[in-house]
C-alpha cells in the first residue's frame, strides 16, 4: 500500500465524495473534516478489539505447618525441620506434593502421603523431615537474628506450565517449638518466581533463554537473647580492660621502679585476652566478626595503647625536663582511650539488643 492510498490519507477522499467538489478552500476544509471523523471512527472501532490473553498456568494451593525445629547448628549452617505440607489442586494428576524439590535441602525425607478428593477438588498432604542450609548471620552474635527458609519448587514443570499459591491463611507452627537459645518472633509462607540463567536443555525455551519456576517459601524469623552467654563469653575481656586501666595508674617519683609491675600487668591483660577471644569468639572463620569478637579486640587495641603508652614513657623518661609532660600524657591517654572504650561498648552492644 502506498502512502496515498492510507486510510486516513486526505488525497483518497479527494475523488468521489458526494456533495463535495474539487476546487476551493471550503472544500479543502470539508474534505479534512471527513477525512478526521472516518479516522475517529475508524480508532474508535480497533481499540475495541481485544487480543485474546494467554492461557493461565495451573494452580495449586499451598501450604505449610512447621511441627518442630531442632539442631540449628552454626558452623555447617543448617537447621533441622518437622512440617506437613499440602496442596489442594483441580485434578489428581496435579497434584503438587507429588513434584516437590527442595532447592536447600541436605538430606530430606517424605512420609505419610495422602490424598482425598473433596468436592471437585483433590486434596494432597505429605509429612516431610529435613535439614536445611541457611545463610546465618552472626556479626550481633549473641543478640542475633536469623531469617530460616525453606524453598520448595516443582520438579518437572515450570512457571508457565504450574505455580503454586501460598495458602497464608491455613499454614502456620506449633507455638510449643522450643528451639534452644532461639524464640520464633515471625513465620509466614509466600510464593516468589525464581529465575535461573538457563534453559536446562529444554527444547520448548529458545536457546540461551532463561528458565523460571514457581518456588513456595515457608520463612521463619529466629531471635537469640542470651544475656548469660554474652557474660560468660564477654567478662575475660571487661577484666582484662580494668587490668590495663589500672596499670595507667600505678606511678611513681621513680618511674623505673615500677615500670616492671605495669608492662607486667600488660602482659598479663594481653593474654588474658587472647586465651578469652580463641575459646569464645569465631574470628577468623567465614562467620566474620561477632559482637563478642569486636569486644575483646577493643580490649585488645585498648591493652595496646597502654603498652605503647607505657614505651613513650620510658623512653622519655631520661629528660627530667619532660617528667611532667610525660605524666600529663600519661593522664591524657588514659581518659582518652577509656571514653573511647565505652562508649564504642555501648553504642555496639545497644545496635546489637535493639
């Protein structure tokens, strides 16, 4: 088709319409005003045809009750769990407990499967017990607070062939879970698509082409307040900060005559410290670094200022003229560091808590 014989192009209207003749400007005007409504009309007409949507995937109603949690364990990163889960589906092939993967799972089993047809639909559970990988955060250790999932996607179908439907308004957990060190602050279930960057071979998606699935997430919010666990892990290292804050203290006319008590009471804080950080914390491990962690290395630093301190000391000692900067030094420093000290404590002890 050509640009002069378009719809809505005014030359095709410049031929054969009745009532209008060639030739002036009202008939110019005549023509375009035609030419608008046809077009009007013509708008009109094609925004009332609707292409016809896709057809939906199937569904399946889901859910989940916790039974049990036990054995959270920080160093592998995984957590053990009792649930039942069920699916209410259209038809019996669909049934979704039948197709379950569970994507961070280290060793699962199923049991107890069942199913009953209730009306027009069918209605499927299974008991499953678990452990599951997590990625625990430890960096407020022992105030800490850990988000525990469990992902569950079909097998074989994915998004655009099944998906799931959370039902929130049955699923839920046993309120008598106890969870050593652990309180339950949160639990729910939703259904998110998860993407992976592959076609896995599937000759229905183009080559090179992303897959999605539908994946069910049964998610539970854990809250430690071990307030004794924090005393027992973290007193070593407030004892070895009183120890290096009195050492700032021990003086005397003759700096010499002492100055072996106070590197001895250094030393002393320093190892203290060290024995105290290698039995309690996790530096050092993929964990990072604790709340108790950052407590003994602030004692730590805090011993070291003193030792330094205490070197600046002795060597300026010597110049009488400088015993009494050295001594105004000495003061300086050590209300200086102590502020610093605790203050640090508190603001990341009370991040930590809050």
């Amino acid at each position: 088709m050509g640009k002069s014989d378009r719809p809505c192009s005014g030359r095709l209207f410049s031929h054969g319409i009745p009532g209008i003749r060639k030739g002036g400007w009202g008939n110019r005007v005549r023509r375009r005003l035609v030419t608008l409504l046809l077009c009007t009309f013509a708008l009109t007409a094609l925004s009332g045809l609707s292409v016809a949507p896709a057809a939906a995937a199937p569904t399946c109603r889901v859910g989940a009750y916790v039974t049990d949690l036990y054995g959270l364990e920080v160093s592998p990163r995984t957590i053990n769990a009792d649930f039942w889960l069920w699916s209410v589906c259209p038809s019996a092939t669909l049934d979704a407990t039948r197709r379950l993967e569970f994507v961070n799972a280290t060793s699962v089993t199923q049991s107890d499967r069942s199913v009953e047809k209730v009306g027009n639909e069918y209605w499927s559970q299974v008991k499953v017990s678990g452990t599951f990988r997590q990625q625990f955060d430890l960096s407020e250790y022992p105030f800490d607070r850990q988000d525990v999932r469990i992902q569950v996607e079909d097998s074989e179908f994915n998004s655009s062939q099944f998906a799931y439907i959370a039902d929130t308004a049955d699923s839920g957990y046993d309120h008598a879970i106890n969870l050593e060190g652990f309180k339950i602050r949160g639990f729910g279930v939703r259904v998110v698509t998860h993407t992976y960057r592959t076609s896995f071979g599937d000759p229905h998606i183009t080559r090179g082409k992303n897959s999605e699935y539908s994946q069910f997430v049964i998610a539970l919010k854990l809250e430690r307040d071990d307030l004794a666990g924090f005393i027992r892990q973290a007193w070593p290292a407030y004892v070895g900060f009183l120890i290096s804050f009195i050492s700032y203290w021990i003086w005397a006319p003759e700096f010499l005559t002492v100055l072996g008590a106070r590197f001895g009471i250094l030393g002393a804080s320093l190892f203290s410290v060290v024995v105290s950080m290698r039995a309690a914390g996790l530096t050092g491990t993929s964990f990072g670094v604790t709340l108790v962690d950052q407590i003994h290395l602030a004692t730590l630093l805090y011993t070291l200022v003193g030792v330094g301190c205490t070197t600046y000391i002795l060597w300026s000692w010597s110049r009488t003229e400088r015993r009494a900067l050295v001594r105004r030094t000495n003061t300086v420093v050590a209300v200086t560091t102590t502020a610093i000290y605790l203050i640090a404590n508190a603001v990341s002890i009370g991040f930590a808590v809050t």
